[in-house]
C-alpha cells in the first residue's frame, strides 16, 4: 500500500505543476481516482510506476532537467525560492546517479581535451622558439640582443600560441560552470 501511495502522492505532485493542457489534467485526475478505487497488489503498483516513470523520462530527459536546475540556480530570486523551485523539479523528475555521472564523465572528457589541445599549443609554441626559423622569419627582427641574435617575429606568434595554450588550460581547470 505504501507503493500506491506513493504513486498517488507523486501523480498528484506533477498535478500541482502549472500545466496548460486541460484534458491532460482531466485525465490524469480520474487515473488518480481510478488507482485510489482499484485494490491493485504491489507489483501492479510498479508496473504502473515504471510506465510512468518511463514517460515521464522521455517527457523531460536528464540533460534538459539539468539545463532547467542550471537556469534556477542562476536566477536572481531569493535563496528561499530557488530552494523551492529546485524541490518542484527534483520531485517531479526522475533523476538517479546515473544521470549525474553519464554528465560528469562528458564534462570532464570535455575539460579533459581541453586540456589536451592547450599543451599541444604549448608544445606547439616551445617547438617554434626552439627550431630555426626560416630565413625570410628572421629578416623580421622585432629587437636586437645583439648583432647576432635577437627576438623574431617567429619569437613573437611562438609566445602568442603559448599564451593561448595557457590560457586554456587555466579556463579549463578553473572553469566551473560550463554552458556548453
């Protein structure tokens, strides 16, 4: 019984949203009276909750619930209201720790060739200082050390992909919120 009151409990919760379709509420309120009148054993009771589940998942997939939990959270209302409207989402959307990990792994194989494609550009950069440079890149000497040596233009663009690659190693790693 305490699987259908549940069930009750959560169709009845998902009727408190602010939901547009009247016949999709006049339905959904004679299928609560219906389970409330029916003496249904405990595995028929899941079965409709899967089922319902299952839309409801379909309905609502964890990567826009986590959009929508992104978009509450950043929004400029009270704490008290954002904890509000977060309980509202949570209780009305199935999210397990599935959904969270298959997220996590994604943000952090993203971070992760971010990370890749910086210290290429470093490596990059370190490889253009320490290779010579053509000939017709070292006629364009930007300052003189001395008669022989001095900094390039080549010295010049190898230090702008350095800095590059830095920056986006230092934007990956520190980067916490991430709207990709």
């Amino acid at each position: 019984m305490t699987d259908k009151k549940k069930l009750t409990d959560d169709l009845k919760s998902f009727e408190s949203l602010d939901v547009k379709d009247e016949v999709l509420m006049e339905k959904l309120q004679e299928f609560i009276i219906l389970l409330e009148k029916s003496e249904l054993d405990s595995q028929n009771v899941k079965g409709i909750k899967t089922r319902i589940d299952k839309v409801l998942d379909e309905k609502l997939e964890g990567k826009e619930l986590i959009r929508n939990i992104r978009e509450v959270s950043s929004a400029s209302m009270n704490k008290l209201d954002q904890l509000d409207q977060l309980e509202i989402l949570l209780a009305n959307n199935h999210f397990d720790s599935a959904n969270a990990k298959s997220n996590r792994f994604k943000l952090g194989m993203y971070k992760g060739i971010k990370i890749v494609i910086g210290f290429l550009f470093i490596t990059l950069g370190f490889a253009m200082i320490i290779m010579p440079a053509p000939p017709y890149f070292e006629m364009f000497v930007i300052f003189n050390f001395n008669w022989d040596d001095g900094f390039t233009l080549m010295d010049l663009i190898s230090l702008i992909i350095i800095a590059v690659g830095i920056y986006i190693i230092i934007k990956s790693v520190f980067n916490i919120k991430t709207d990709e």
